[in-house]
C-alpha cells in the first residue's frame, strides 16, 4: 500500500467516556461488520472486559475508508487497555501509531488517566485529535470541555470533532479528522524488516498470534523471522489483519499493522517490545523502548477444597498461556494447604485472573493477603554469609536478627477530583504514609500528586478513593523504585498459633492500629468455642493488639445429666462433624469464610 493512504491510530480515553462504543461506530461506518454483527460491541473481546467494560488485551482493526477526496485509505485503529496496570502494553501500542483521537465525555471532562495516556502519546509525537463525545447527555457542556482540553492539556480543542457515539452523531467527521490531521507512516521496503511485537495472544485454532507494526521491509509468509530480544527463530505461516474478521493478507508492508502465526506455542515466546527482523541479512538494531515487564503485586491462590489443587494448576496454566504477565509457584500454607503463590502487574490484573479462574474455571478460591515484593539486606550469621533477598511472601520473612535494612517499592500518584471531595482524600494519602508533591487547581478541580509507598495502595486505597469521592476521582500511578522503610513482620495468633496466611508486612507506626483491626475483625468472624480464645497481633514475640472471644456459655453436654460418657461422646463427635469445613489453629477452628473475610476487610 502506498504510504501516504495509511493511518495509524489509537483512542486515548478515561474509562467509560466512550471508547468501545466509538470503535464500533467507526467499524460499522466503513462497513467492516454488518448491523447484526455490531449487536456486540467487538473490540472488547472476553466477558469480564465486557461485563466491567474494561478493556484488557489491545486488538487493532484495519478500516478501509474512501475519503471525501475521493482516495480511499487503510486506517489502523489499535485499542489500547484503559487502565494503569497494563501501561506498558498502551506505551506499545502507541509506539506502533502516528496519532491519537482523545475521547472526552462532555459532562465529565478532562480526567487524570486521560492526561496520563495523553502525555503519553505526546512523548511519542502524536498528532492528537480532540474528539468530545456524548453530547446527547443534557449534562454535556462540549465548550466547557474544549477549555478544559486547552488549559489542562494545552492542546488546540477549537476543532475537536464532536460526537454521541451512541447515536452515531459526528462518526464521518472523525474519520474525516482522522484522514486530514493524523500524518502517514514513514518506511522503507528495501531495507532490511525490522518490525515491532505490539501484542501477542493465544489462539486455540492458530496457536500464539502476533500483533506486529512493520517499520521496515515486508513480512510475508514463508520467511525465516528472529525475535531479536528473546533470541528465537521462527517460521511465518500465515500474515493477515483483522477487520475486525481475521483475514489473511499475501504480506505486511512498512507503516502497516497486522498479524502474524509462526507456530509459537506459548505467549513468552512472544514479548510485547521485541523486534522481529529476518534470520537472513537482518536488522542489526533493535528497536527502541524494549521492557520486561515484572510483576509488582504477589498473593497466595489456595483452592477452598484441597482435592480442588489439581484442577488449580491446570487453570492458572491455561490462563498463563494468554497472559505472560503474570507469575505463579507453588506454595503451601499450614493453613490452606497446597497453592500457588502468584505475581501480578497491579491490583485489577490480580482481580482479573482471580475473576477468571472462578468463572471460567469454575474454581472456589481463597486469595491471601496482596503483598509487593521488599529487598532485604541480611548481615553475615554464624553459618550464613550477608545476602540480599527480595522477599514475595511474608511467610519467607527472615530471622528479624539478621535484617540489616528493609527496601519497598514507591509510586507516584496523581488524582484528580472536584474540589468538595480533596479534604478527605488528602486525609486518606496521610493515612497511607503518603508525601505530598504537588497540589494545583485547575478549573473548580484540584490535581494532586503524592508519593506512596505501594503497600499502602495495594489493598483498597483505590476503592476507598472512590467511595470518599463517590467515584469522581480519577487515580493514576507510576512506580519510582525503592525506598528504605521501618517494616516489620505482623503476626496474628489465635489461640496463641500464628494462621500464616494472616500475617502480613506492616510498617512499624500503622502496625499497632492494623493489628488491632483485624484482631477485631476476626473476633466477630471466629465462632465462640467451649473455651476462651485470644486472638493476638504480634511482631516478634510482643503482642501489640489483643481481643478474647468469649467461651461459649451453653454446654451441649449439659442436657446429658450426669455420668452417661458414651452418650457425651457421640455429642462432641457430632458436634465436630458439623466443623468439617473449618480449619483447626491450636484447638480453635476457623471458618474459611473467616479468612476471607478478613483480608477483604484488611
Ligand atoms: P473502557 O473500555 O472501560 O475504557 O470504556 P470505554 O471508554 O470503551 O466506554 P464504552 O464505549 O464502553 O462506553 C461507556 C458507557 O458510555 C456505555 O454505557 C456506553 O453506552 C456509553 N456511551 C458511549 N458513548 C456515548 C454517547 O455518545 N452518549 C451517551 N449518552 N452514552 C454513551
């Protein structure tokens, strides 16, 4: 194709402003789907992006579109995920493009993942179309948006396209915008291929598709390719794009974006950033902007029915063969027996695979306490030499003796709110240890950056986020490495064992009130027994918070007046049946709902 008829863009936008609806709008109006097939929205492709209308994996779709000047052109759209865990993939993405439309909801304005993404595609030289949709809603105010567009992001809004995608209002203009304003890629067919992995998935038909941008040369089936980061070689068997139907293409030239199979069986194979070139005169250079991406987020998977651990491994198997992303080894915890200890790119990419392995796998699963990874610094021990150590799992936490220094990640946070809510909200970033940056107003909002240590958010800091701002505040993260910090070990014992799954890593000046919480928590959780229980937070062996569930007052023995023993007997082995489904710490059985339920609240 020749170079000036080709476009390639994404759409920059906040969750819920209008991407997919947009996407499909323009997929339908170049006619690549008939009406009964747009009934879906197509891009959005796997159930829980559908049903939380996030989008996840990024998919591009080719559109052929004859122009008002006549010439009809291939535009690329590339979907980007809309969400901070998966920003590396979007970087991709952007890198594969030559411009942007940036959706923005007429009644809700600029956002701070908007701006995140819109720097973004700023650094790699986009030119970024301002498109305002949803301006049906009588709360759209489009000339008030296009100044927030001007003075937030200082990008000219006077010829923002205006659009409802939902009632197909504007959708020629945009492709219209996207004609005139975005520029044709650049490239070279002569010289040697040199394209980038954007993407890659599993297919169960085609094995491990690849989603690449070509930036030189020509990618056809048949030739010998290298993965110049990864080090492997393949065959190409099949070139093609999707329209969003797959079609298969007699080859991918420069400035194009396509796929391509080469008989690759697992995804990490194929690393998002990589550069493929030709076995034979290839590129000497890859690509820039290569990462490996690592996880930052760890938790324990445990099925809630142990005869249910073979089907576990199974599952997380099958999930890890679309998402190289994610990390899982077994472990085992006395409490929950055998499991896997898993790593994730944040807190929804966690929530995504848990998601997924109960509904599509149909797996009862209790998730421990989400921890970050911590570098750790051990001075010499008689029989050891100093080490350092990055610490997944507070169940591996080291003799406290030994502990020179403790290391745990940082992010930096930018939220973005209407004013009436920033009170709170710069009292929950105190909460959390964090330190304020920045704090500027701009138009009735306020924009604040902190610092935070990742341990604090990782629980439920963007959840209480939303409900102080009842879902107005946008959040937005980067990681900014490490930081020395007074952590220690948290333990929680119930009848004086310590329940591993429960104990979490904690810094030294919340650690008093978190303790206290959970022991609370777990003393309404925890059913009364025939005994007294204490329920104790310690850090080393000082208790620091301390709650006691009362025996429990009725004694089923009692009705048996008198010495009748067998009698008694069979009381208590009834009585113990009924327990079967709870896990028994120092004569105190716990019910599994108990774990849960005090992580979720943790
Ligand atoms: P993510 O995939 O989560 O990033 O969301 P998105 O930006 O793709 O938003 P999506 O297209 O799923 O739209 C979000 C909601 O807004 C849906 O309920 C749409 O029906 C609705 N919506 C999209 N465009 C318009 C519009 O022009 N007008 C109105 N009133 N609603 C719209």
């Amino acid at each position: 194709t020749d170079l000036s008829l080709i476009r390639n863009f994404s759409i920059i936008a906040h969750i819920d402003h209008g991407k997919s609806t947009l996407a499909d709008r323009l997929i339908q109006a170049t006619g690549g789907l008939t009406d009964r097939e747009m009934s879906e929205q197509v891009l959005d492709n796997m159930d829980i992006e559908k049903e939380r209308g996030i989008t996840i994996k990024a998919q591009t779709v080719r559109l052929n579109y004859t122009a008002k000047d006549g010439k009809t052109y291939e535009l690329n759209l590339m979907d980007t995920p809309g969400h901070v865990d998966f920003a590396y993939e979007v970087s991709r993405s952007l890198a594969a493009c030559e411009g942007a439309l940036l959706v923005v909801d007429a009644a809700q304005g600029v956002e701070a993942q908007t701006l995140a993404n819109v720097y973004q595609s700023i650094e790699h030289d986009h030119e970024i179309v301002p498109v305002i949709n949803k301006i049906d809603l009588p709360a759209a105010e489009p000339e008030k948006v296009k100044l927030e567009i001007e003075e937030i992001i200082g990008l000219d809004a006077s010829e923002a396209v205006l659009t409802s995608a939902k009632s197909g209002i504007g959708i020629v203009e945009v492709l219209e915008a996207v004609v005139a304003k975005i520029p044709p890629p650049t490239g070279d067919r002569d010289r040697p291929l040199k394209a980038m992995l954007v993407d890659s998935w599993y297919d169960p038909y085609l094995g491990v598709v690849i989603l690449v941008r070509v930036i030189d040369g020509v990618l056809k089936k048949g030739l010998e390719v290298k993965f110049m980061q990864g080090g492997t070689q393949h065959l190409v068997d099949r070139v093609g794009c999707f329209t969003p139907k797959r079609t298969d293409l007699p080859d991918i030239g420069p400035g194009e974006i396509g796929f391509i199979t080469a008989q690759i069986k697992e995804v990490e194979q194929a690393r998002v950033g990589d550069t493929i070139t030709t076995v034979k005169n290839g590129a000497t250079e890859a690509l820039k902007g290569y990462k490996e991406v690592q996880p930052v987020v760890f938790c324990g998977l445990f099925p809630v029915d142990a005869a249910d651990f073979e089907k576990l491994r199974e599952s997380i198997g099958k999930l890890r063969l679309n998402d190289a992303s994610f990390t899982y080894e077994a472990e085992s915890s006395a409490a929950l027996g055998f499991g896997f200890r898993a790593g994730f790119l944040g807190l929804l990419h966690l929530e995504i695979i848990q998601e997924r392995l109960t509904r599509e796998y149909d797996l009862d699963l209790i998730t421990t306490a989400p921890s970050v990874v911590y570098r750790i610094q051990l001075s010499k021990s008689r029989t050891d030499p100093a080490a350092e150590i990055l610490l997944h799992n507070p169940a591996d936490y080291p003799d406290p003796n030994r502990i020179d220094r403790i290391d745990e990640p940082w992010i930096r946070a930018v939220i973005y709110t209407p004013d009436e809510y920033l009170g709170s909200i710069l009292k929950l970033c105190q909460d959390r240890r964090g330190v304020q940056i920045d704090l500027t107003y701009v138009g009735g909002r306020a924009q604040v950056t902190y610092e935070l240590p990742l341990n604090e958010v990782v629980f439920d800091f963007y959840d209480r986020l939303k409900s102080i701002s009842r879902g107005y505040a946008s959040f937005d993260y980067e990681q900014i490495g490490l930081r020395e910090g007074d952590l220690v070990k948290m333990s929680i014992l119930v009848n004086n064992e310590p329940v591993d799954a429960l104990s979490m890593i904690v810094h030294r000046d919340v650690a008093e009130a978190r303790g206290r919480g959970m022991c609370e928590r777990l003393k309404d959780l925890i059913p009364r027994h025939l005994f007294k229980v204490p329920i104790q937070a310690a850090i080393g062996g000082k208790v620091i918070a301390r709650e006691t569930i009362a025996a429990l007052r009725k004694d089923v023995t009692a009705k048996c007046y008198g010495g009748d023993i067998s009698r008694k007997k069979k009381l208590l082995d009834k009585q113990k049946k009924g327990k079967a489904k709870m896990r028994e710490y120092g004569n105190v059985s716990i019910p599994q709902e108990a774990f849960i339920a005090a992580l979720r609240m943790g």
